[in-house]
C-alpha cells in the first residue's frame, strides 16, 4: 500500500483553497491547521462503514476462568493490545486439530447482552457468546461462558478505527485512491478556517472520490454469520436463556 505522508493531503489541500502558493513555504500554523483537519477528518470516517477498507483478524488466547478482556493501547498493555474498533463484527473460535476448525461465536449487543446472558460467570468447555463493552478509553470484551481451561483462542474480526497521525512528519499506509480523497476533502474542511469556500469542482471531486471507494469497502465490509434478531442458543447456553431446543 502507499505510504502517505501528512504533509501531502495538508499542502495539497491549502493550495486547493489558494491559501498557500507552490513557491511560498509553509507556515507553521497552517501545518498544524492542515494537520488537525486531516486527524478530525479520520475520526469522523471512523463510523462510515464504507470508508474502512479493512477487518484485522486479531487472535485472543482465552485464559482459564477469565470472564473479560481490556481492549486499548495504553500502558501497560491491555489483553488486546491496539486502539479499540468502534465495534466488533465477528468473532470466530479456534478449536486445535488438525485440521484446525473456527466455529462460530454469536457477537452481542448490550440489550442481548444483558437480557440473554443470565448467569454471566457460568463456565464451559467452548464460548459461544462475546459482548465488547463500549468503554472509554479501554473497551471490555466479555465471553460467555467463560472457558473452564487454555488452549483456545478467539479470532477476532473488528470495525476499526481510522489510525491517527500523530505529527507532520509521520507516514501511514493507505491503499490506492486515499491519498486523493484525503486532499480534496480536506480542502473543503479546511475552508472555514481561512473564510473561505472551496471551489465547486473541489467539492465535487471530494465527493466522487468517496463515491469511487464506496464499492470496494463494501465487500470487504460485508462480515456476518448470524442475522440480526435475538441470540442463538445451544446447550447450556439454551437453558440459561430460558430457550431450550
């Protein structure tokens, strides 16, 4: 993937709005203007769905008799380390052999969360639930029933959020057509800033380069073993949630 750095989209973007010439240098207020946009910028596509063009599958040892997981980067580091996603999309257990079988886990919201699961320290051989709490700043990931011994990890396939940069000269990498969008858009974020308004083919282009993303997000986009509604149940599971088969 490119390797975009910050100071591409930001220069880009000023001189879109006419507010830096290519022969006159940068002011350091601009780059810090041009680089806060950008990071707000991420953060805001962090929840469209068909801005996020990768699902990490993330492996989580389970441990004996633990019931919930911190999900953060802090430190020191939390059981899964990294920025939590803004949601889990699907969540798979690894079971040994050969060869190696991913069975389903059933993610939950908190209505299902906390209506379903009855007897939330109940223990078993295999989870068949996961529920991740929307703390701030670590989120908690809770399974259910909690495994009675090692030896199985959860793969975990999550919604992340868009990465930060954390000062101008820093790089990411981002697939083909990003470093455009970032440019465009920025432009006509930037805007207000300089009481200015960008031109109508800047806020054209900015809009058709989301558009030109939006069909391949999509199908990476597309995660889901159960369909919506109440959870499935199965074995213990079934009678603690009062639905026996």
């Amino acid at each position: 993937m490119p390797l975009i750095y910050a100071p591409q989209p930001c220069t880009t973007a000023l001189r879109l709005l006419g507010v830096a010439a290519a022969q006159e240098p940068r002011q350091a207020d601009m780059g810090q203007a041009g680089l806060g946009g950008l990071n707000s910028l991420l953060d805001a596509w962090s929840t469209d769905n068909l801005l996020t063009y990768t699902r990490p599958k993330i492996p989580l040892p389970l441990v004996a008799g633990q019931q919930v997981y911190s999900w953060g980067d802090t430190t020191p580091p939390c059981d899964i380390a990294g920025v939590p996603p803004v949601r889990l999309e699907l969540c798979l257990l690894e079971i040994g052999g050969s060869p190696v079988e991913d069975w389903p886990v059933q993610v939950l919201d908190q209505t299902q969360y906390e209506t379903n699961v009855w007897l939330k320290t109940m223990q078993s051989t295999y989870v068949e639930y996961v529920y991740l709490e929307d703390t701030q700043p670590v989120k908690q990931l809770h399974v259910w029933p909690v495994p009675q011994a090692p030896g199985y990890t959860l793969q975990l396939l999550p919604w992340p959020a868009q990465p930060q940069y954390t000062h101008w000269d820093a790089g990411l990498d981002w697939p083909n057509g990003y470093l455009r969008m970032f440019s465009y858009n920025l432009a006509v974020e930037l805007a207000p800033q300089y009481m200015a308004e960008a031109s109508p083919t800047v806020q054209r282009i900015a809009e058709q380069t989301k558009r030109d993303l939006a069909p391949i997000n999509a199908r990476v986009g597309r995660l889901a073993l159960f369909p919506s509604g109440p959870p499935r149940t199965s074995g213990w599971a079934a009678f603690v949630a009062g639905r026996p088969r």
